[in-house]
C-alpha cells in the first residue's frame, strides 16, 4: 500500500496519485511495510475529505427577496460548501430577525451522494437541536420538500477566521498584540468545545478549523457546519466514518480508531501552531515544528503544551480541554500583563524553516515513533537556541521583560487613575430598577424593573446607543437575577415567589421554569446548574442537564441548615471539574462547597451582603465595612480591603487582581492587590453609584469598563484608566 504524503490516505501499490486528495504520489510516499519485529508500521486510511464534495446550486433561491416555505424572504446568497448552499434571509413576520438557511439539493446526486447528503443533514440538525451555547448557532427551523433539505439556523454576522488569517501579514504573527487576540480566540473555541464534550454523551467536533470558526463583533467566536460531528460512544473501536479536514484532523479521524474529546485537542493544537507560527498546516499535515524556534520570544512551556496536544497517540495528549484552557489562560494573562505594562517589539523572523526535511520516516512515521509526542519527532534540529526575551531595544535605560512561567504568582498589578463616564441610559419611564445583573459581559446589561419586564440592554459604545430584548414573563417585579458570563440565560425570580423563569437573552424567550420548594431568597446560575436559596433555610443544586421534568425538580445536592442566607454564589474555576457552592450568611460567616462536602469555611464580623468569584479565589463583601478574598481551594486568605468607611454592599471583579466595591453611602471603590500584600486599605479610584444595585466589571481590548444604577432610574457605564 502507498499512503499519500499529504492527507495520509491509503493508495493501490500502482497508483500515480491520491484517490482521495488527488495530489501526486510522489517519489518520498510511505510505502507501508513490516518492522524487524515483524509487526506492521501504523497506517492511518483516510476516506474522501468533506472539501471534494460537490455542492448542487438552487437556482430558484438565488432572485433576492424570493420567499421560501412561505415563511422567509431570501436576501442574499453567501456561502457554499459541502454538499450545501447558504442563504442570508429574514422571517417574513419578523424581518429584523435574520437567519441563515442552508439548503441542501438532493437533484442531480447519485444514490451514494443522496445518502451522504442525507446523513450530513440529520448530523447536523441532531447535534444542534441538543446544544445551547453562545458559540454554537441557534436551531430555529427545519423542513423538506420533494428535492431539498432545509436547516434554519442563526445569522452570525463577521468573517471566518480563515479570513482574517489572509489578512495578516508574516510578521504580524510575532507582534504581541495580535499573538493575545489569537489566543483570546483560542479560549474561547476551549470554552464551546468543553461545553460539547461536558454532554452527555460528550459531542466531538471533528472539524474544526479557520473556515469553520466565525469572529463576530470584538472577535467573538461562532463554530459552524455540524455535519460531521458525532456523540461519542462508549466500546466503540472507530468511527463507522472518518471524516476531517487534512492538517487539523487527528490521525485517529482516519479510520484506526474511534475520535474521542482528545481529537478535538489535536485540532485546536494544530490551529494554535497556526495562530502562533502563520505556518498553515494543511501544506504539510502531522509536520509541526518546534514553536519557539519559528516564533521567538514565546515561552517554551507553551510550545512544549502545544506539543502534547499534537501527539500522534491520543493518551499523550492533555487530558480534557480544561487543561487546555487553564494553561493557554496563564499564557495570554501574562502576556497581557506585559502588553499593559509596556509597548513591546517582535523578535525578528527566523528563517523559513523546511518541513520537509523534519520528518526522516515521512508523514506517518513508525509504530514506535506513533506513540512519541511531537518534539520526539523534531530530533534531527540542533539544540534550538535560547528564547529571547521580548524587550524594548530602542530604550537604552530598559531591561528585558521575560514572560511569567505558568507557576508564578501574579505577574501584574494595573494601575488606575480614573473614572470617565461613557454613556448614561435612562431605564423606561413605566418603571425604575428593581435588581442589576453582575453580567460581566460587555455586550449587555441586565436590569428588572417595576414594570414586571427585565430588560437586556446590548450596548453599542461606538453609537452611543442601547437595542434591549424585554422578558415579559413575571407578573411582578424580579428580585433576583443571575447570568453567567458566556452564556445566555438568565434566571430570574420575584420577591416571595418559588417560581424561577430561566429565558434566553438573545430572543427574551422562556426557556425553563423551574419550581423551588419555597420562596426564593438567593439564586445564582452558571452553565447548566443552578443554585437556590430558599425560605425553608436550605440550598438546592439543580442540573438542568440530568432531568426531565423542568416544573418540579429533583436537586443533585441539597445543602440543609442554611439559615439566613444573604449571599450565594455557584462558580466552575477554570483548572478544576467541579462545581463550587458558595453560601454568606447573615453572621458573617462564608462557606465553600464542594459537591456534598465544606471545603473552606471563614467570617467576617457583620453579615455577608455579596460573594464573586474569580477562578479559584471567592470575594465577599460585609456589613463589617470590609472585603475578604479567599482561596477556595487551598483554604488561604488572599487579600483584606479595608478601604470603606460604611457597610460594603456589594462587590465584582475587574480582572484577577483588581476589583471594584461599593458601600452604602454610595462611593464605589475600584482598587487592587499588590503582590505580596493582604491589608489594604486605599482605593485607587473612587466614583458614585446607587449601592441598592449590584455592579458590572469586564474587561475589552485591555481597557476596564464598570457599568452600575447610579439611581433607580439611571444606567451608567464608566471606563477605569
């Protein structure tokens, strides 16, 4: 058998060129072969890539306007690819609503294409009917007629990142600044891809790559086409069909053996040597180079994790996409740290390294070599130079800034002087606040109102200018609120009421309602659990994911003697599997739960009156005038903000190390910790807000936004400088 040197696929001994990829079988193709040991060399099979599909055209739906299922106007046609085309259109009913259909035309295919086609559709509408996440299209509609399949799915307006890598030139994948912004990218493709490997049973992705990955507004990412994922399935050997895109898939989407969430790793592996090299890595698939050889300046411990995810044996590779996403998460948070501090200057472009010549056994490698991870596979380079440190030469005065190793603490403390008010939104005139949402989000606000309507306020900085979507679901006022960062749903809840609303923010349409056993007091939602303090002094931990009655629950946990809460928190840190409780009481003493079990308990001396929590270190605010930060997980105090001169009513973060409380007089303090310091007792910067709400901190593009009620009647968004 003669494997082809591009996409890996098995060949006849006689073939010229590749039956899948139809690239050349050139003179260096593996030939496949037996070892002295007498066992056969690894072979990965490969069957027809997705890309050569050919896609049919619908003629009737290309006339702007025309009208489909008598439901939606098509406007325009944009896209084509596999075996469909897509179709921007709106709804007939509803015309600011646009969607993307994509339309699948069975004319013309033969039975085997008809089948394919119909398996890719089924694929596509199983996988997203059962999703929900920020960065996975809505599934709105489906339907057929005698010729054609039909997927409705949301509109996500920006371009593929494939586009934006054609924008950049060689060199601006060595500037800093762009190297943060990818990997910004890359945590978030971490946190959609763990949300489908979290389901039950985990979904793997199987296609990712730049095409297939939009960046919407500020870089936000999409993932699109569903066709060729799949529920993962225990026993299983291999996939029934391997699929994947040549450079991104894993050698198990080959046929050898079944994809897990760790093919999933390869391929976001492949794209992070992408982000961080501009090396393409469909030219030469399973060949990366070292990163910190093409790239200087980056630490070796991130090109040595990057390795590991694009081990050839899967058990070589990080166990879950949580590991991913906390070592990634250290690298962009020193870098940024260093981009905040200073302006700093790409090393120089090394010389072009040649692939080819990397590989001595070939693409595929032996069976001894399968199992080595990549830098195993790049022994025939010297001994790679030293990084170099990332400086400023222009500046004789300065010293060289290296990056912070992952087991630093901190590696920066801003600095801020101000507080400029950007935009003030006056809430309807039917109505004042009645509770403020700590979204962290720079999209939207959340805010209740007398009115009985919640209101999400998407804020466009740039217009000055709020569109709202309006929850309209409760018949009184909502009490209480809670959304967690990344998500869209929203929990909400009225004053002495059981009855818990969980809508979407994206169309003010109700999603779950949920029935607690007695009224609610506290509530707090993060993913696909929830969290409820209630009257009957107990907490209750529901997971949406593992029930099928939404009216009256079953709780996963129920947390009993928890009399007088006045604070709740549920929070997932980003280095751990589990979720964590955190209950305030009205004596002032915090408790932190893990699963069943108290993990970290400590007081203040008057009642706790908010708790936020920024990865594994829980703020909480009192009526003792202070503010206590602890290590939830290693049970040890952080911090101690003594600054406030009145009871502290509320707090939130800025970033990991800055952060932002109010007291009751109103004075809103936005303050930080330095490293090595417990007690502190200075603001930074000080401003105005209403302390019957909670506050909102985010950061973008490395400027700090604080959004709060400056009175029931006002929303005002400030930057901190």
């Amino acid at each position: 058998m003669l494997f082809c040197d591009y996409c890996g696929a098995e060949n006849s001994d006689t073939a010229t060129q590749c039956t899948y990829c139809h690239r050349p079988l050139t003179s260096n193709t593996i030939t496949a072969h037996s070892s002295s040991s007498g066992q056969q060399q690894m072979q990965v099979v490969a069957s027809a890539p997705h890309s050569s599909r050919q896609s049919t055209p619908i003629s009737a739906l290309q006339a702007p306007s025309s009208r489909l299922h008598q439901k939606y106007h098509i406007l325009e046609q944009i896209g084509e690819g596999g075996y469909a085309s897509i179709y921007k259109a709106c709804e007939r009913e509803n015309q600011r609503l646009f969607v993307a259909i994509k339309a699948i035309n069975l004319e013309g295919m033969s039975a085997e294409q008809i089948i394919d086609a119909t398996a890719t559709f089924n694929t596509e509408l199983t996988i997203l009917s059962t999703l929900d996440h920020p960065a996975i299209p809505t599934l709105y509609d489906h339907f057929t007629d005698a010729s054609h399949w039909y997927l409705v799915i949301s509109f996500i307006e920006g371009q593929t990142l494939e586009k934006y890598f054609s924008t950049l030139a060689q060199d601006k994948y060595r500037d800093p600044q762009t190297i943060c912004t990818l990997l910004e990218i890359a945590l978030e493709l971490c946190n959609v891809l763990m949300y489908m490997h979290r389901q039950e049973p985990s979904v793997i992705y199987r296609d990712l790559k730049p095409a297939n990955i939009m960046l919407g507004p500020r870089k936000r990412v999409t993932l699109i086409d569903f066709g060729i994922a799949r529920h993962f399935k225990p026993g299983q050997n291999r996939d029934t069909i391997p699929f994947g895109s040549p450079g991104y898939a894993a050698p198990e989407q080959y046929g050898k053996a079944q994809t897990t969430p760790r093919s999933d790793i390869y391929s976001l592996g492949a794209l992070l040597h992408q982000m961080l090299t501009g090396e393409d890595p469909a030219d030469y698939p399973f060949e990366f180079p070292a990163i910190h050889i093409i790239t200087p300046g980056l630490p070796i411990e991130l090109g040595s994790f990057i390795a590991r995810m694009l081990a050839l044996n899967p058990e070589q590779r990080p166990t879950s996409m949580l590991d991913v996403q906390q070592q990634l998460g250290k690298a962009h948070t020193a870098l940024k740290a260093h981009l905040n501090h200073r302006v700093l200057t790409p090393a120089p472009i090394p010389t072009k390294i040649q692939r080819r010549t990397v590989l001595g056994l070939g693409v595929l490698g032996l069976s001894a070599l399968a199992a080595a991870s990549l830098p195993a596979l790049l022994s025939n380079h010297s001994q790679p130079p030293a990084p170099v440190a990332i400086q400023v030469p222009t500046d004789p005065t300065s010293t060289p800034v290296t990056y912070v190793t992952p087991d630093d603490p901190i590696p920066q403390t801003p600095k801020f002087s101000e507080a400029k008010r950007l935009s003030t939104w006056t809430l309807p005139s039917t109505g004042t606040g009645t509770a403020f949402a700590d979204t962290k989000d720079v999209a939207y606000n959340i805010v209740a109102c007398t009115d009985n309507s919640v209101y999400v306020l998407y804020t466009d900085f740039n217009r000055g200018s709020n569109a709202r979507i309006i929850y309209t679901g409760h018949s009184r006022p909502a009490k209480y609120l809670s959304h967690f960062y990344g998500d869209k749903k929203v929990a909400s809840c009225c004053e002495n009421d059981a009855d818990i609303h969980i809508w979407d923010t994206a169309t003010g349409e109700l999603i779950y309602q949920v029935q607690a056993p007695k009224p609610v007091i506290a509530l707090s939602l993060c993913y696909n659990m929830l969290a409820v303090a209630c009257a009957d002094n107990t907490v209750y931990l529901y997971n949406f994911s593992r029930i099928s009655s939404y009216t009256h629950p079953v709780p996963q946990y129920t947390y009993p003697n928890a009399r007088q809460v006045t604070a709740l928190i549920l929070h997932l840190p980003v280095d751990n599997s589990h979720f964590y409780v955190g209950i305030g009481y009205d004596d002032g003493l915090v408790e932190i739960w893990q699963d069943d079990t108290i993990i970290t308990q400590y007081e203040h001396s008057g009642a706790i009156t908010t708790l936020s929590c920024w990865d594994n270190r829980i703020a909480s605010s009192s009526a003792d005038q202070t503010v206590k930060i602890y290590r939830f997980t290693s049970h040890t105090l952080f911090a101690n903000y003594l600054g406030h001169a009145h009871k502290v009513s509320t707090v939130t973060w800025l970033t990991y190390n800055a952060l932002a409380s109010l007291d009751e007089s109103g004075e809103a303090h936005i303050w930080t910790i330095p490293i090595g310091s417990i007690n502190l007792s200075k603001p930074q910067v000080t401003t105005i807000a209403d302390p019957n709400y909670n506050m909102s901190a985010y950061i973008i593009n490395s400027q700090y936004y604080l959004t709060c009620l400056t009175n029931p009647n006002s929303l005002t968004t400030y930057q901190i400088y």
